[in-house]
C-alpha cells in the first residue's frame, strides 16, 4: 500500500501542475495557444533627378503613423487579418509604382512584405547660354550673363554658360558688356521657355565691326589747346583745355563734356591752366593742372554735377605743375608733373588716397620731370618724363610697386611723353628722338618704346614726327598721336593717317570703333568705323 500511496501523490502533482500551465503549455512543453498576429516589413525605395525634402509618412488602416524616409525600412505588428497601408507626404514631384495605397493579408505568425518605389521628378529645368562672335575685332573681354535681372555671370565672347534650377516658365536673358564696336544680332534681353526636368538652348550672336576707318572733325566751340581726353563711356567725354584768355586775363582753362550727341562747355576759369583728366566714373572725374599766377598745383573733382577745387599740396616754396593723372579705383589715384626749386625741375607725385592728396617721394639719383602716368593696378604703376639735370639729358621711366617709386628706364637717346598699356606685360611708350641730317639740320623723329615684361625695345614705325600721346582698347588696337598724325598698330604692325594739319595732344576711346583725338586749334577728331 505504501507504494499505491507513493504513486497516487505524484499523479496529484502531475495534473496540478498541468492545470496550472493549461493557458499557456501542453504538458509535453508545447504551445497550445495559436498566434493571432503577424507583421508587415515595410521598405521605401527613392529614386529619380530630385528628393523629396521632408520624407514621407506611414498610414496604417487610416490611422496616421510615424514619418519614414525616402530609403528606409519598418516593422508592423498587426492581427492577423486584412490591412490598408498607405504613403503619404508625397511631394508634388514624385509618385509610387503602383501607387501609394496597399492592402495586404496578413496570415497570424507570419510576416508580409511591402515596398514602395518612389520615383521624384524635376521641379526645374536648365538653360545653356551660347555666345557667337563674328567680324573684324571682337570684343577682347567677353560679355555677362543676368537672369531677370539678376546678378551677372561672365561668358566668352564665343563661350558656354549653364544655368540651372531655373523654374519653369518664362526667363528673361540679357548679355551686357557689348563693346560699343559690337551688336547682338536678334533680342537682348531675349525671352526662353524653361521646362522642369529640360534643358533648353539659348545662342546670342554678336557681330563686332573693325576698328576706325575714318576721323571726322568735330565742332568744340574752341580754339583752345586741347591737351588731354578721357570719358566713362561714348556719350560721356571730358576734354581739357587752355587758351589766352581776354580782358587783361592771361590763360583761361575750359573743360568740355561730350554727351553723345554736342559738346559743351562745362568750365571756363580765368589763371588756370589744366593738361591732365582721368575719372573713375561718370559721377569721380580729376582734371589737374597749376595756377598761372601763384604756381601751384591745381586739382579740380567732377561728381557728376559741379566742378570744384580740391586743396592743394603745399610746395615747401617749390612751383608745382601738374601734367597727368590716372589711378587704378576712386581711392588711388595718382597725379604728376614737376617741382621748380628756384634752380631746377624735379619729380613731383601727388597720391590721393580718398580722402587728400600727399606727396610721394622717388628712390634713386634721378629727378624726370614727368610727363604722363598710368599703371595695370595699383602695385603696378608708370610715370614718365625727362631728366634735365644729367648731361646729356635723358628719357626716364619710373616704376611704382606699390611701396617705392625707382627708375627702370634711362636713356639718353630719346624724350617720351606718354605712355599706356593693355597689361603690366604690354607697356607703349611713346615720344621723339632728336637727330641730326646730312645737312646739319635738326630732325625730330617720333619713337614708340614697348615693355614685354621683360625689356624695354624700340618699335618699328612709319616715319613722323613727334608723338604726344598713346591709347588704345586691346593689344591688338592702339593709337598713338602726334603733330597731325594718327599712328595704329594692329597687333603685328604700324600703320600711318594724316586727317589734321594741326598737332594732335590727346588720345582716348571707349571702344575700338569709338575713339577721340584733340589738340591743338580746339581740334576734336572723332574716329569710327
């Protein structure tokens, strides 16, 4: 019996412990409740030219689930039984193979899987800028490219400029920078369609007319001696100018302005006696020059309304006369000329920093009086003149590096008298030698020097005589002026125009086919194609 006993109590046991575990596990370990969920494996795949910025959202059964994003992946416990996924925030570019709503069976204990494949689209298009130039001398910088008025890109003159993320529409496109001898064949600004996900193309033509052909006088309403020329564009030239003057005046100075169309007379002012004019802008031009009675520098600003007078650099006792000015911004600009001590000429260099002019000093055992000034930047600057007191007497050029002025050039064998250059490698310089014929008779000979960078060489030119000044618009497109001549040099040679009797002073254009010369007389010639 004690045994019976022994096996009756396990068998209690046994069924209390299956009782206990009835909900969950079969007494041989197993489960015995049936699984009543499953899952959902949800993948999104993003393709195309653009994304969608913010990502997407998940929907489940229209109840609003997490944000997803454009390559991603989730996991979805469900009942088992029939669901409704859909993707949401999808931006107006892109849509889903197959679109964005899904209904899946979803067996209990087993997972489903489902892929949204997004493909975004562009929202904008493209537009390429095409530039072809044609004729005899193109524009040497090329041109600039606005978008409605936007800000400009550059372009060559026969280049290629993409623009892209435009918006679809209609686009306004204008090339600037035409040079004045150059003429957009067609619309400018022209109108393009832009397409999103397009790129459309977009060609300007542009034809380019040669340098001047002709010079034609023009009517000054002066007999003055007109010196010096500069202008901010075609219709906004300034001309200095000195006369005798009238009723017991012993010179006038007289600045003239071109407005495209007359000239006029801006300034007349009795004492003065003005060489030089160069400005920054239509609205900053400096005309210089000295007082007839006190001898003294004068430098006279032009804002675009009035003339008025600048102060004067004081002397230390010395006669100042000025004769050039050039600079390279509103801030820096330079003035030269010469100092009479009581016994002899000296350099004399004013700079104007902005705000006042202050002398500057030269290094070195030589003392030009010079002439003329011009530079490529403001580290890279010319002045030229004539030593006097060496013996023979000698043509110097000094050089500015932005610290010093020294000399880089002196000889004695000619005289220079103004001087310009397309770079800091490409310097003219021109001027007169002194010779000797076979009959013992003085000769003036114009001279022309170039600087490569490297050395100063003596150019080859046609036979004339003095050369007063030199300008030109490129390399390949310079004027040089003298008594009654016109010299141009087209990149490889000189060639020679006689169109006045009277001697020419001053040269300047605003393009190839838009260039002044003056001098004496009131002589104003204008050059054109």
């Amino acid at each position: 019996m004690s045994c019976d006993r022994r096996a009756y109590s396990h068998l209690i046991r046994t069924l209390a412990l299956c009782v206990g575990l009835a909900g969950t596990l079969s007494c041989s370990g197993e489960d015995v409740t049936a699984p009543t969920t499953g899952q959902i494996a949800v993948t999104t795949s993003l393709t195309g030219t653009e994304t969608d910025p913010d990502g997407f959202t998940l929907t489940l059964d229209g109840i609003l689930g997490d944000a997803i994003a454009g390559n991603a992946s989730r996991s979805l416990t469900v009942t088992e039984g029939s669901h409704t996924l859909s993707l949401g925030g999808l931006a107006t570019n892109c849509s889903v193979d197959g679109g964005p709503i899904r209904t899946v069976e979803v067996p209990a204990g087993q997972t489903v899987e489902v892929t949204f494949a997004i493909v975004c689209g562009a929202t904008t298009g493209a537009l390429r800028v095409l530039t072809v130039t044609g004729g005899d001398l193109p524009d040497p910088d090329g041109y600039a490219v606005a978008v409605d008025g936007g800000e400009s890109q550059p372009i060559g003159a026969n280049g290629e400029l993409d623009l892209s993320a435009l918006a679809p529409g209609d686009h306004s496109i204008q090339l600037s920078g035409v040079a004045d001898n150059c003429a957009v064949t067609g619309d400018d600004p022209a109108t393009v369609t832009v397409a999103a996900g397009a790129s459309v193309d977009l060609t300007f033509t542009v034809t380019c007319v040669g340098s001047v052909q002709r010079w034609t006088p023009m009517n000054s309403g002066t007999h003055a001696e007109l010196p010096d020329v500069w202008g901010s564009s075609g219709s906004d030239v300034f001309v200095v100018g000195e006369g005798p003057g009238g009723g017991g005046e012993p010179v006038v100075s007289i600045i003239l302005h071109f407005d495209g169309t007359t000239w006029s007379r801006q300034l007349r002012q009795p004492d003065l006696a003005l060489s030089g004019v160069w400005g920054s802008s239509g609205n900053d031009v400096w005309a210089v020059g000295s007082d007839f009675l006190t001898s003294q520098d004068r430098l006279l600003h032009y804002d675009g309304t009035t003339w008025t007078d600048f102060p004067a650099v004081p002397g230390n006792g010395e006669e100042f006369t000025l004769e050039s000015v050039w600079g390279s911004s509103a801030t820096d600009v330079f003035a030269v000329g010469a100092a009479f001590d009581g016994l002899f000429l000296r350099s004399l260099i004013l700079h104007f920093d902005g705000t006042s002019w202050s002398r500057m000093r030269v290094n070195g055992d030589v003392a030009p009086e010079l002439q003329d000034v011009w530079g490529s930047s403001s580290t890279d600057v010319y002045a030229i003149g004539r030593d006097d007191l060496t013996d023979p007497a000698q043509a110097v050029v000094l050089h500015f590096d932005g610290t010093a002025w020294s000399p880089v050039l002196q000889d004695e064998s000619f005289t220079l008298t103004s001087i310009w250059g397309s770079s800091a490698t490409d310097v003219f310089a021109t001027g007169f030698e002194v010779h000797v014929d076979g009959n013992d008779d003085v000769v003036i000979v114009g001279t022309i020097r170039h600087f490569d960078g490297s050395a100063w060489t003596k150019l080859t030119i046609p036979d004339t005589g003095n050369l007063f000044a030199v300008w030109g618009s490129s390399s390949k497109d310079v004027f040089a002026v003298g008594d009654g001549v016109i010299l141009h040099f087209d990149g490889s040679a000189w060639s020679i125009t006689k169109p006045v009797s009277t001697s020419l002073l001053g040269v300047w254009g605003s393009s190839p086919a838009d260039v002044f010369a003056v001098g004496t007389g009131g002589t104003i010639l204008h050059g054109t194609p």
